[in-house]
C-alpha cells in the first residue's frame, strides 16, 4: 500500500533592514504539519468493468445527445449555485487584497482653513485707528504609518487569504461538476419515467386487447366472470401506476428547470428521446488513485483550506512577538492677519516610531493559537475523511456498474422466459389445457421483467455518472492549473503563498 504523506511548513516572517538595529534577533515563525494518508496502488472495482480512457472534462458528450449537453451548458452558465460560488470566489480575491494592501504603509492628507472678522463700535473715532478687524488661516498636513512586519504576522494573514482563494476557485469547480452531474441524473429520470410510462401503456393496450379476447370467450362459455373481473382489476392496476410515473417525470422536469435558472412554472422541454440509451458509453480508466487529489476540486479546495488554516496559526503566533511601527508627520501652515499683506508661515515635520511588547493579554493570545491549532486539526481530519470516501466512491462506481451488468444479463433472459411462457400459455389455453389465470400471470411477469430492465438501465447510466464524478469529471483541471499558472506569471504572488511560504500542492 502506498503512503502518500501530506506535508507542508509554513514560514513567514522577515527582517528589514531598519528593523536590524532596533530589534536584533528577530526570527520566523514557522508552523508544521503531516498526515500519512492509506492509498491503494488500484482500484479493486476497476479490473471487473471494460475500461477505456477518455476526456473526463465534458463527459456528458460521451452519451452523443444534444439536449442532454445543452441542458449541462444551461446549467453550468446560469445555475443559482454556480453564481452563489462565483461571489464568493470574488469576495476571495477581495480579501487577498485587502490582507496585500495591509502589508505596505498607509497616508492621510489633510487641509484647513479658517477666517474670521470683527468690528468694534467705539464711542470716539481715533485717526489712524481701524475699528475693523480680519484674520484668515489655512494650513495642511500629512501623516504616514507603517507597521514593520517583523514577525510575519500580516504575511501569515496574506497567505492565507491567498489559499482560501485557490480554495474559493476549487469549490466553483466543485460546484460546477456537482452541477452538471445532477443535471444529467436529473434527466434521465425523466426519461426512465417516460420509457416506463410507454411500457405501461403498450402493456394496458395488450391487456384490453385481452380482455375483449376473455369477453368473447365469456359470452361463448369458455370463460369465467373471473377472468374478465382479473383483467379488468389488472388494467386499473397498470393505470394507478401511470399517475406515479407522470408525477415523477413532472418533478424531474421541474428539477431541470432549477438547475438551468429557469422559472419551474414556465419550463418546458424540447421533443425528449423515446428511451435511454441502449448502449452506454464504457467506463473511463480510474488511472491512479493517488491522482484524486489532483482531479478531485473538492479535495483540492480543502488542501488548500487546510494551508490556509496553517497560516493563520502562523499569524496568532507571531501576535506573541513585539510590534514595531513608524509614524511621520508633516504639516505648513500660514496666518494672515487685519487684510495686510503682513503674514506668518512655516512647516514643521516628526519621525516617531513605536516598540509594542504584549506583557500582559490574560490569556487571549495563547487562546487564539489554541483556536487557530484545533481548526488546523480539524481541516486535517476533514480531509482524511474526504479521501478515503473519495476511494469509496470510486469502487462504489465500478463495482454498481459490474454487478449491473450481471443483472442485465439474467433479465433479459427473464423477460424471453416470460414471453415465450405467455405464448405457450395462451395456446394451452385456446385448446382447454391451462386456465387464463396462467396467460395473466406470465403478462405480469414480462411487465415485471420490462420495468426492471428499464431500471437497470437507469442504474448503470447513474453509477457510469457517479463514477465520472468521483473521478473528477465535469470541469479541466489541467486548464485550471495553465490559467493559476499565466495568473502568478504576470502578478507574482498574487495568488500564491508569498516569501517563505509553501504553494506546494
């Protein structure tokens, strides 16, 4: 068995050169983790199905209907879900901003201005002396800060939101193959209920073919009241099943509708096919298990939670370590006085900075990292859980598909049993050697044997989605991983870890 170990070292933290005089020592913060995690060199399913490789990125081409395909393309551009995730993958990529703009100093700039007059009512008017007074001021001023991040307690909190925007990205992924699977399984339930509504209906033609055969005989004494009262009670039962079967292809419908963004009530489809495919197509290679981690998004969106989780406990440790910033503040100023030409200016400007020891938090502090260590633990856990039921479904997939096709091939068997043994019954009973009772029940039998084919059907074109899904299917990741690429090319560090960090997946 092969052991796939899930590592990563977050290190963050760097010493500017003005920071090298004033705090000597200063040092990096680092935050390591590993899990060993079980992976089989194969899938024990997929030896038992026929293999073929194939593009798992647009698998619902692979069934050759062009309505199925326009439904997916529907929902993948207008499903409510798909939209939602969008959002929030564009409230990811505010945050990482926001955390990058942290990093650098920030500056205020300001302006006054004041003016004021007065007149003084004196009893005796002096020569030379003005009653009137007037005084105007106006000045600027300008103030930066900076926070040097000594410890790397705002590049933690930038990588962070870093990876929870790879996540973000992942999780639209995700979406987006949950999407386009349920859209698929979606209709083809409608059209297993149309297929099952038609062999109901050709079933409850045959038998009121019958039963005015039973009705003749009836009324010539070769038959019994109770044949003709079974074929009837037979014909209402078929009947009460259609309600069902309309009922079931109506809400399938109406669940096409909400994953294309349309209104339920206004919905309608284009001409269906009259039955699900009779081939399917075979069922893709499973490849390597180990290669979940690459092709699954959901996987992928919590590895990247989880180095995201690493970084934030890497920041709550660094709030143990001082902090120092550096303030500047300049400002002019002039005052005019009485309306002369008469003035006084100047400018004046300060250097500060500040050191920030936490002596005393109460606790707080150790807390926090507390918090930030348990909800790294959490994610690894989290995603130890979700590879091995990755592995499940997969096997759950192939070994669905195998037995199947074993069921297949004993009802359609059955159903030639069934019609050979309702002809037989019928001749036996045109001669007066069998009773009608035989002929009814072997028409049930191959009903029984028709629907359950329809249903078998219905099983292996769900377990062959399934299976593309647990794969990975539904979105390119290999485009997905060209795009992050050309992304960090042009704007370095943007959507990767930045120094010291680890972006290995």
């Amino acid at each position: 068995m092969l052991q796939i170990p899930l590592k990563r070292k977050i290190q963050t933290g760097s010493i500017a050169a003005v920071t090298a005089v004033v705090l000597a020592g200063c040092g990096t913060v680092d935050v390591e983790y590993s899990r060993n995690l079980p992976m089989p060199d194969n899938y024990s399913m997929e030896t038992s199905v026929k293999t073929q490789v194939q593009d798992l990125t647009g698998w619902w081409k692979h069934f050759n209907d062009p309505l199925l395909s326009e439904l997916i393309n529907a929902a993948i551009k207008n499903n409510p879900d798909l939209e939602t995730a969008r959002l929030h993958l564009q409230k990811a990529v505010h945050e990482a901003e926001y955390a990058g703009a942290d990093l650098g100093p920030s500056a205020a700039a300001g302006v006054m201005m004041a003016g004021a007059k007065s007149n003084a009512d004196l009893p005796v008017t002096l020569p030379g002396i003005s009653t009137s007074r007037s005084n105007l001021a106006a000045g600027g001023s300008v103030t930066a800060s900076w926070e040097l991040d000594l410890f790397g307690r705002k590049q933690s909190n930038l990588d962070a939101a870093k990876y929870k925007l790879l996540s973000a990205e992942d999780q639209m992924y995700a979406a987006r193959a949950a999407v386009a699977a349920q859209t698929a399984l979606s209709y083809y339930d409608v059209l297993a209920a149309e297929e099952q509504t038609a062999v109901l209906n050709s079933s409850i033609s045959n038998l009121e073919d019958t039963l005015r055969y039973v009705k003749g005989r009836f009324n010539s004494g070769e038959a019994t009241a109770g044949d003709v009262q079974n074929t009837e009670n037979m014909i209402t039962d078929l009947k009460s099943r259609l309600s069902l079967l309309r009922a079931k292809s109506e809400a399938g419908i109406r669940g096409l509708a909400v994953l294309t963004g349309n209104t339920p009530q206004t919905f309608r489809l284009q001409e269906l096919p009259k039955k699900m495919p009779d081939e399917l197509p075979p069922a893709p290679t499973g490849g390597q298990p180990g290669e979940l981690m690459l092709r699954r998004p959901d996987i992928r969106a919590k590895d990247n939670e989880i180095s995201a989780r690493a970084a934030l406990v890497a920041s709550a440790k660094a709030d143990l370590y001082p902090r120092f910033e550096i303030v500047f503040l300049g400002g002019l100023g002039r005052i005019e006085m009485n309306g002369r030409t008469d003035h006084i200016s100047g400018w004046g400007s300060v250097l500060s900075g500040s050191l920030t020891v936490p002596v005393f938090t109460n606790g707080r502090i150790r807390a926090n990292i507390g918090i930030k260590n348990a909800e790294l633990e959490i994610a690894l856990a989290e995603y130890q859980s979700l590879i091995l039921n990755a592995l499940k479904e997969v096997d759950d997939s192939y070994g669905n598909l195998h037995h199947l096709q074993e069921q297949k091939k004993f009802l359609e068997k059955g159903l030639q049993e069934s019609r050979r043994l309702e002809k037989t019954s019928a001749r036996l009973f045109e001669f007066g050697k069998n009773n009608f009772d035989s002929i009814t029940s072997a028409r049930n039998r191959s009903l029984e044997f028709e629907n359950r084919l329809v249903e078998n059907r219905l099983g292996r074109i769900k377990s062959l989605i399934s299976l593309y899904k647990s794969l990975g299917g539904g979105w390119n990741f290999e485009q997905a991983e060209t795009a992050a690429e050309k992304a960090s090319a042009k704007q370095p560090g943007k959507y990767f870890a930045g120094n010291g960090s680890d972006n290995s997946r």
